[in-house]
C-alpha cells in the first residue's frame, strides 16, 4: 500500500488495523507488552488502542493471559501544568483498567535524585546537554525506565509498545525502515535483543493522532487539556495550529504547529538559544512561565559565552587533567587540556537564582535531599564554607555541617586545618589561586594516596590553558608551571 493510498484510509478503518496488528501479537507472542507513556498525543493514542484491545478481547471471551505494563517516565524537571497533567492521567489509566477488569499495571518511574538536572547541572557541573554530549535523557529517563523493566521482565522478553510516527521526519522514517524485521509489523530493538519495538500508528499523520483523539472519551485521558497545551506551547498561532468545528472536530490538513510543539523539561537545553514552547506557552498566560523562561535563559546565555570563561581544566569527577588526543599532530588542539565542566563560580550563582525563583513560586523545584548532594560535590571542589547550605538556608532549609556523612564533616575540619596552616603562606599565594588552594586541601585530606594524579594548575598555567582555549589551539611555552605539592 503506497502513501496515497494510506492517507485516503479513514480514522475508523486505521484503528481497526492498529488493533488489529496490537491483538495478533497479543495472542500469538508469549511476551509481555510494555507500553511506554509520556503523556503526549502520540502515546495517548496508543494507551487507547491497547485498552480498547484488551476491551475486545474480554468480549471475545478471550483470557487475558498477559500483564500490560504501561510505564511513564517522570524527569522531576517538567512544567507544574505537565506534571498535573501526568499525575492525573497515570490515576486515571489504572482506575480505568481496574473499574473494567483489564490487566494493566501503570507505573511512573524518576530518576535517582544523583541523576536529576539539578544535581547534575549545579552539583556535577554537566555542561548542557547537547547532540554530541546528550547526557540527560539517559540519566532522567533511560536509566530509570531500564530498572523498572528489568524488575518487571528479568529476561529483557517483552514487546515495546510505542508510538513512534515515520511522517514525524525523514530520518526517522528511515530509520524505522531499517529497523523492520521482515515480514512482520515488528522492530529491533537496540537495547534489549530478546525484545522488539511494535509501532501500530508508524503510518499515521499528524492529522490523524489528533482526529482520533478529539473521537475519544475524556472518561479515560483528558484530551482537551491535551489539545489545549499543544496548542498553547505553539503560541495559538493560526497558521501553525488550528481546527476546524464543522460537523464535529477536524484537524486542517497540513496545519501541524500542535504536531511540534514541544513540553517537557522547563530547562531543557536541547532546543538551544531560544524554547519556542515556553514562548508559547507564556504568550497563552501560563502562570509564572515568564519566571521559569528567565531563569533557563540567563543559564544557557552563561554557559555559552566561550571555554575559557564558563569551564574547568580539571575533570570534577577524578579531579585530573586530561588532554585532546585525536588526530596526531595535524590537529592543532593535540596535547591541549580539555574543557570540563561547568565552573563552581557559576554554579553558586545559579543555584542562588534558583533558590530565588522557588522562593517566588509556589512549586517545588529544588528539593532538600538534591541541596545536600550538590553541598557534597561542592565540598570536594574546595567548597569549605559550605555555601550551597548557607544559601540555602536564607530560604528556609535548615541545613549545616551536621547534615553531610560522619567521615565528610571530619574530613572538611581536616582540609580547613591543613589550609591554614600549609596553604596561606606568601610564597603559595602568589602562584596558587583560593579556589586550586581550598580545592587541594580537601583533596589532599580525601584522595591524599592518589594526589599526585590529580590537577592544579598555578594561575599562570591557567591562564595558559584558557588561552588555549580561546584560541581553539595548542600553544608552546616556555613558561615554567609551579607544582602545588612542592609548596605543601
């Protein structure tokens, strides 16, 4: 069947076939379905195709011999609007399943609080996300929805249920293309072997995911918020976005704005300078997105303004130096110090905006428990004072000294010790900076068998480094770097 043909094919006759191609592999494939739901257009058309499915099956009088499991992945980092809208549609799903007997199971997963944006992005020090360095979606969806799919199909057997479009780009229809196990409506899987992909609405249209939502019952989804939030993420713009009411609900062909439009993370950085959506959905009156679009704005332009102003030359994991390596000699950052992540500096200044936007909102958006992580990774780079907890606590959290673990508050007394009396001499001051003095202290109480390895760079040696990143090129020097451990 060609395209042509495929789009002449009414609403009513393209969900008898997805329910159909849903149903065969429901009784003839011994796996258990997964169904992943995000909460959007495309996965709410499939939470209805299954459970109509399930629906015909038990008037068929067919057993339903295999669990459902709808899994929906919440990265603690979405809209207050979003997040109600999940949390009542995951309620409204499994009330729906039990009050008709269906054997679904609806579980929400999140990411482990280590994992979270903020964690990552003030504690860590992650730069933001981007294509050659996508790190979020593992952290705050992959990672968590791989546990809960272990726990519930130990043998990675079981089919993925999802609602992926070919029409939704030209790379992606390729790439379900060559995913196609042949002669069948299944896919591979990339994750899991002994899994496959399923996908029942890969043919339809924009046009037809919303034409068969506005068909639906809001007894199961509400599907006029659903419609509402697209289109305001879009910014209501007509020429984008629109419907027409003759004779019932119908979605103008080629009008696909609340195709696109995207709402997820407030502070995702994946759309670069500008989020289109939180534009949107500012413009449509959303209350306190013109706070939420500050602050994410003012991050990213922060982040932006060049290596040698926003990142570190030692690495906030192991706290060593490590150097380009690609290309040999031809490539003129051989043998140059890497960018790492974020500077501290910047990361105190933003989670003191971020405390100051909490404070302004009446949502939670930073958590007690993620303060304290952030403390930790700051105390190890040479954040005695423990600012984050003295910011914090200007906000109303109560946190001091007493809420890091035994052994990091003696090992904090320690490093402030051996600062004042190994670290403020004059000769050290001169070619060492507080920051490289106060970060080598904790360190050297800390790691003190491994502190040979690690990196600290005299301010000459820095500026160096961030001269050769301004550049984009390897310099040679003559200058002669100081060591920290031979002052110490």
């Amino acid at each position: 069947m060609n395209s042509r043909d495929i789009m002449n094919i009414t609403i009513e006759k393209k969900e008898e076939n997805a329910i159909e191609i849903l149903k065969h592999y429901y009784l003839t494939d011994p796996r258990p379905f997964c169904v992943a739901y995000s909460g959007g257009k495309d996965s709410s058309v499939i939470v209805y195709l299954t459970i109509k499915m399930l629906i015909q099956l038990i008037k068929e009088n067919k057993k339903l011999s295999k669990k459902v499991l709808i899994i929906n992945s919440n990265t603690l980092a979405e809209l207050p609007p979003v997040l109600k809208h999940l949390e009542s549609s995951l309620k409204s799903i499994q009330n729906y399943a039990d009050k008709y007997n269906l054997n679904i199971e609806v579980k929400e997963v999140t990411p482990e609080i280590k994992n979270s944006l903020n964690v990552q992005l003030l504690g860590v020090g992650m730069p933001p996300p981007s294509n050659q360095l996508r790190w979020c979606t593992d952290k705050l969806k992959v990672f968590p929805i791989d546990k809960e799919i272990t726990s519930n199909f130990p043998t990675g057997e079981f089919i993925s249920v999802i609602g992926t479009r070919r029409d939704e780009s030209f790379s992606r229809d390729a790439r379900i293309e060559k995913k196609t196990v042949k002669g069948t409506n299944l896919k591979l899987n990339d994750r899991y072997k002994k899994a496959s992909n399923l996908m029942p609405i890969e043919d339809w249209s924009t046009k037809d995911v919303w034409e068969y939502l506005f068909k639906q019952t809001n007894e199961l989804l509400n599907v006029d918020f659903l419609w509402k939030i697209y289109s305001d993420a879009s910014g209501k713009d007509t020429k984008e976005c629109t419907f027409v009411g003759a004779g019932g609900k119908h979605i103008e062909e080629g009008k696909i704005g609340c195709g696109v439009s995207r709402f997820g993370c407030w502070q995702c950085y994946m759309v670069r300078d500008n989020d289109k959506s939180l534009d949107g959905l500012m413009k449509s009156g959303y209350e306190n997105v013109d706070l939420y679009k500050q602050y994410r704005d003012e991050y990213w332009k922060e982040t932006q303004r060049g290596w040698e102003y926003t990142r570190d030359p030692y690495s906030h994991r192991h706290q060593g130096q490590e150097l380009y390596n690609k290309g040999g000699e031809d490539n003129p950052k051989y043998g140059m110090t890497m960018p790492k992540g974020i500077t501290l500096k910047i990361r105190q200044k933003f989670l003191k905006k971020l405390l100051k936007l909490q404070s302004r909102l009446d949502e939670e958006i930073i958590t007690e428990k993620e303060i304290i992580l952030i403390q930790k990774r700051w105390v190890l780079e040479g954040d005695l004072e423990l600012k984050a907890f003295k910011e914090a606590r200007k906000y109303g959290f109560n946190l001091r000294i007493n809420n890091l673990n035994k052994k990091l508050q003696t090992q904090l007394k320690e490093a402030k010790e051996f600062y004042s009396t190994k670290l403020l001499n004059k000769k050290i001051r001169e070619y060492f900076s507080i920051s490289t003095r106060k970060r080598f202290a904790i360190q050297k109480i800390v790691n003190s068998e491994k502190i040979e390895n690690k990196f600290f760079p005299s301010i000459k040696e820095e500026g160096h480094i961030r001269k050769e990143w301004k550049k984009g090129k390897k310099i040679s020097s003559i200058i002669v770097f100081k060591n920290i451990l031979d002052y110490s």
